[in-house]
C-alpha cells in the first residue's frame, strides 16, 4: 500500500545547480512527491522507517553525506529483514498510476508481484546519492541499478543511475538510461514532466557529445531550450558543441 508521508519528507532536498564541462555536477534533487496516493495507516514499524527516511534526507539536503549513510545503513537492511519473507517481486510506486503500471507488466510477464510505497527506493536512491556525493562513483550503482530495477518507470532513478554511469565514463550506458528517463518522463505531468524531460535529454546530449555525435546532441540540447528557453546551461552546452564542430571544419 502506498503511503502519503512523503510530501513534507520530499520537499527536504533542493536542486544543485549543474556544471557544463566537463561533467554536469551532482543533481541533488528528491524525487517527485507521489500523486494521488491512497492515506493509509502506518504500522509502528513503517513510521519508525518513515521517520529514519526524513532523518538521512534532511542530512543529504545539509550536505552530510557520512550522517546520511549512517542512517540509511541500517534503514536498508530494516527494508530488506521486513520483506524477507515475500516471494513475489517487489515494485516500489510513486502513485496509483505507477502501481497499476508495474501490476499489469507482471500480469503480461506472467509474473506474481506486489507494489509498495516508495520508501526503500527511496532509501536505495539517498544510499547512492550520498555515495556519489563522496566521489565513491562504483560503490553506488548497485544501489541506484537496485532502486531503478524496483521502480524502472520512475525517470528520476533512472536519471541518477544515466549520471553515475556518466561519471564511470560508460557513455552509451548513460545514454541509453538517460532515454528511459525520457520515456518515463513522458507519463509524468506539469511542471515535474519538463524538469525531468529536460534533465534526461540533457544527459542524452551530454553522451552525445562524448561519443562525437555532436549533431543528435545540438538537437537534445535545443529540445531543452525549448521548455527552458532561459536555461544557461544548455546554452553552454550549444555553444560547446559549435566550438567543436568548428574544429573539425
């Protein structure tokens, strides 16, 4: 069942400001508060989880990334003791939308499964945020490539994990996860849906670049501009790829 603790919880971490060159800085940017999610009463267990989660999320958002992990240490393995048992796989979804998603993909699958609330992935997400934090890029993708095998149609997973496979230099691998954030984003909506459509292009663009294919990314980077006409960083990124192609000219 999902849970609708997470909005104040969410709201705890910001956005950093991206870098252009040579690597786009850390997103530090929770994931989207669910939607439409049923209230549901907590057992005593899931608000203790609950509360330990607002704890490492308020200390990502103070830049204590050893604080946040000391805390969603632990937390993970509460996760994992508490579905030790459950023989089904486990999706975590954002919403009502998410949940009929993942439980009609089992069903075509043939596949038994369950949906929970977002909790562990977003454990799992704030694990290998803090990891990345620390500059320990290997260490966290397991957590991220566990958070998005869980919820593999929420882009904001998916871009963090296109992000860590961008600092390992694994450019198609980022490239490709950066488009299922795209796709993803396509089913989220409002203001939520272009942030995420903008950083997952923004990622595409980036491994573009990386792997010469500087016109498909000059047109990832205008499809930015076109829900942010004022984004400086895309920008910066255009003008890049025009200095670029002028070198080979």
């Amino acid at each position: 069942m999902i849970r609708m603790h997470w909005l104040a919880m969410l709201a705890l971490v910001g956005v950093a400001p991206a870098a252009a060159r040579p690597l786009p800085a850390l997103q530090q940017a929770a994931p989207a508060a669910p939607q439409n999610a049923p209230i549901a009463q907590e057992t005593p267990e899931e608000a203790a989880r609950t509360a330990k989660l607002g704890e490492a999320l308020a200390a990502i958002q103070s830049g204590k990334a050893a604080e946040a992990t000391a805390i969603l240490t632990p937390l993970l393995a509460e996760y994992e003791q508490a579905y030790a048992g459950e023989k089904r796989k486990i999706y975590c979804a954002q919403d009502q939308k998410q949940t009929i998603l993942y439980m009609l993909r089992a069903a075509g699958a043939n596949e038994n499964a369950i949906a929970i609330g977002p909790g562990w992935c977003l454990a799992l997400w704030g694990r290998g945020f803090a990891l990345i934090d620390q500059q320990q890029i290997d260490a966290a993708v397991p957590f991220l490539e566990r958070a998005v095998a869980m919820s593999p149609s929420y882009a904001h997973y998916l871009s963090e994990l296109g992000y860590a496979y961008q600092a390992q230099k694994k450019w198609q691998r980022s490239y490709d996860t950066y488009a299922r954030a795209a796709e993803a984003a396509k089913g989220e909506e409002g203001e939520q849906r272009a942030k995420s459509l903008r950083r997952a292009w923004f990622g595409m663009g980036y491994g573009l670049i990386e792997m010469g294919k500087l016109d498909e990314a000059e047109k990832m980077f205008n499809q930015c501009l076109e829900l942010f006409p004022d984004d400086q960083k895309v920008k910066n990124e255009l003008q890049y790829v025009r200095e670029q192609r002028a070198k080979k000219s």
